[in-house]
C-alpha cells in the first residue's frame, strides 16, 4: 500500500476546453499547468521522455517516471485547419492544430489565436506555453518563438 495516489481523481477535468477523463495516473500533469508549467514525463529507467505525459514508460516498461518542463523553442512539424470540430469545440473553428518537434519528443496541439494564417509555416519555431481559458479550464498552446 503506502503513498500510491488514488486514481480517481478530479484535477484532469480543468484541462482543456472540455473535460473528458478524471482517471489517470498524471494528474499532476494539472498542478504544472496551474503553475504555467506544461510538463511532459521523463523514464529514469532508459531516459525516453513522453508528451502527453505517461506513468509507465513505453520503451522499458518502467513506472519509474519523473516530470521535464515542455521549454524552449520546438519546430513545427505539420499543421492542419480545422473547419469541423468534435463536440465542444465546435465554437473555437477554424482553428489550427500542430504538432511541435522538441528533438526527443513531440508535442501535439493547438496554434493560438493570435497567430495568423499566413504566418504559420513548416520548420517555424514555436514555444508551448499555459493558456487559462474564460471558463476556468487550462490548456496550451502553441505561439511563434
Ligand atoms: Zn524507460
């Protein structure tokens, strides 16, 4: 028994525009939100590192798992539009989806509003960083570096 942190456990559902799990082993993925942190886990075991942040390493299989800051500058490696959206996001389209590469990892999501159309191009570096939302959820997003 000991310290093993419940699994059930609300902090997930601030993330995001809506909420979709409340069990996970990385909640604490929340706390460095809210501290303007987005942070991905790192294995101690083999070294691999993992956005979205994962409690078990897929290389090794360890659980040995210690938290890295998503920091400094990523390039975008695709992007797309969306003009149709799942439930709950059908307010924000169009709005762009990317994926950042940071060398040893990648990071999926999506592009602020404030970035314009035509300046997002392939191999642009971008930063991560927290976004709060009106409606008190948090998510990230990407901005030009
Ligand atoms: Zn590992």
């Amino acid at each position: 028994m000991g310290g093993k942190k419940k699994e059930m456990d609300e902090r997930l559902k601030r993330f995001g525009t809506v909420s979709f799990t409340a069990t996970t082993k990385v909640n604490d993925f929340i706390d460095h939100l809210e501290n303007g942190a987005v942070a991905g886990t790192r294995c101690k075991g083999c070294g691999e590192r993992f956005f979205p942040p994962r409690a078990d390493c897929a290389t090794c299989l360890d659980s040995e798992m210690e938290w890295f800051p998503v920091d400094g500058k990523g390039k975008l490696l695709s992007f797309s539009q969306l003009q149709y959206a799942p439930v709950g996001f059908t307010e924000d389209v169009p709005y762009w989806i990317a994926v950042l590469d940071y060398g040893d990892y990648k990071v999926f999501g999506r592009i602020a509003d404030g970035v314009a159309a035509e300046e997002i191009k392939v191999g642009m570096p971008m930063i991560t960083r927290v976004n709060p939302l009106a409606n008190g959820q948090i998510n990230y997003v990407f901005e030009k570096a």
